[in-house]
C-alpha cells in the first residue's frame, strides 16, 4: 500500500517507530507498504488514527478532498457542489447549525 509509506514517510517515522505506534512489528510495516501483506482492519483503523486520515483514503478509494474514488459512478454534483459537501462534513456540529442558519437566511433573503 503505497500511502502508508508515503504518510509514514511524509510524518518522519521509520518503519519500527510506526511500528511500534500501532502495535506490530517493522516487519509488518515493511510487508504492508511493499503489498505482500494486507493489514487486518483493527490495524487499519490505528493506521488511520497515526495519520489523521479515514480508512477510504488509507486504502486509496478517497483522494485528499474526502471524495470517494469510483472506477463506474458519475457524479451528478459539480466540483464546487462536492467541496461544499466535503468542508461541510468536516465541520463540527454546532458549527454545521450556524452554517444551516446562514444557508437558510441567504436563501429566504429573496
């Protein structure tokens, strides 16, 4: 899996401090990164917590946006449609009601 060894790479650590971060051994790392072996996904998910990232971009179906990666889907949204689903995601809860308020006010203001 090329983006485990390009976030490790990426966040300086070598194979045995990621290693040790998550609980296996370099020698898993080693194998993960080079695809001779696929993490369980119990180290998916401590992968994806080191880095910050979601499972989907992990395993390469996400790109650096948050959208999903289909091979056989066209999307009905246009791109600015999808980032304003993407940032609107990332937001917290109370700032989502305050994002929802403005929407609603800027749509009623005709």
């Amino acid at each position: 899996m090329d983006t485990i060894k390009e976030l490790r790479v990426e966040n300086n650590l070598t194979q045995k401090e990621l290693a040790d971060k998550i609980g296996v051994t370099n020698k898993s790392i080693w194998a993960y990164e080079t695809g001779y072996a696929i993490p369980p996904i119990e180290t998916l998910i401590k992968l994806a917590d080191v880095f910050n990232c979601s499972l989907d971009y992990l395993v390469g179906r996400e790109n650096e946006l948050g959208y999903i990666l289909t091979d056989n889907s066209e999307s009905t949204l246009t791109e600015d449609e999808k980032f304003l689903l993407y940032a609107y995601r990332k937001l917290e809860d109370k700032d989502k009601k305050v994002l929802n308020k403005l929407l609603i006010a800027l749509i009623e203001r005709d």
